[in-house]
C-alpha cells in the first residue's frame, strides 16, 4: 500500500480576501447610511482580520475585542477554553451601528454567542457581520452581511487563519470528535 498526497486546490489568499471584504463592507455602509461604525472583532481571528480592515479601508474606527467562552452553547459539554481572554467594549453599544467581524463562518454558533454577549452590553441600533470566509455547515439562520468568499470544502476539512502578521489560511483535516462550533 502507497501513501498517496491528495491535491487541493489551494486556498485563496488572505489579502484578496480583505479587499473583496471592504469593498462590500465599504457600499453596505453606504447603502445603509451608516457613518461611524464601531468595530467589534471576536478573539482571536476576527480581531486579526478587524485590524487588517481598519488599515485596508484607513479608518480609525473604534476596535472591541470579544472572547465568546463564557457564552457558548456547549460550555457545558467541552468547558472553559483555557485561552480565554477578557472581552474589552471600550465604547458603548446601546443605540449603535456595531461592525461583528470574524475570520470564518461556519455553523453560525460562534455568531450567536457573539450576539448575546453583544447584548448584554446594550441593545444596538444595528448588527453589521463581516466574516472573511463562509463555509457550508450552518446550523442556525445566520449569514454575513459582508464575506470576502463563500467556500465550499471536503467534509473533513475547515480552515484556520493563523496570525496576525501575516495573515493566512490553512487547511484543517478533522473528525466530528474534535469538531469546533465557529
């Protein structure tokens, strides 16, 4: 028996994505009329991929940070990820046109928690979701606003930005035992 090397093809590259992500996000803006957003980036990649857009775009949008752990919907099965890092809103959110960006969307899960830990700060005027990929796999009605490029893969890969300088895409093989929710 051959070990055989499966080729892919390869991923798109990071920078491709981030202009196609601020040009939707750029005319989103526009379309909605919406003038001083606020940046919110979830831990780790999201935050990466809010910090390449704010330079990309060249605006100097405030940046929050969230750290979703404490309100994911398996907490209780998987526990407390041991990278946890405190969530920084250095603004208020109450009656404010928010900006979510994350690396990738998947099931829609991450988004969600996202959402509620939002709330809990305030309740915000809009929710704008900025993702740099969407891959298939959703399990809750949730899809970004704006996407650098909807993905499809394999069923046992996903993606993994690795960061933040530089920014890049990796393929990920796994088995549904070690699935994350994103």
């Amino acid at each position: 028996m051959t070990n055989q090397t499966l080729d892919y093809p390869p991923l798109p590259e990071v920078a491709s994505l981030l202009d196609q992500l601020a040009t939707q996000l750029e005319r989103h803006l526009l379309e909605h009329r919406i003038t001083d957003p606020l940046l919110i980036g979830i831990h780790t990649g999201g935050v990466w991929v809010a910090e390449a857009l704010r330079q990309r775009m060249q605006v100097n949008w405030p940046l929050g940070t969230l750290d979703i752990s404490f309100y994911r919907d398996d907490y209780s099965q998987t526990g407390l990820n041991p990278s946890v890092k405190p969530s920084n809103l250095p603004f208020a959110t109450e009656d404010r046109h928010l900006i979510l960006v994350d690396d990738v969307l998947m099931s829609g899960r991450t988004i969600r928690a996202a959402m509620n830990e939002i709330f809990d700060f305030g309740r915000p005027a809009s929710v704008t979701l900025a993702t740099l990929l969407a891959l298939p796999g959703r399990e809750l009605p949730i899809q970004p606003d704006c996407c650098g490029q909807h993905l499809q893969l394999p069923a046992d890969q996903r993606i993994k930005l690795s960061g933040p300088v530089p920014l890049e895409l990796n393929r990920v093989f796994h088995t549904p035992a070690t699935e994350e929710n994103t």
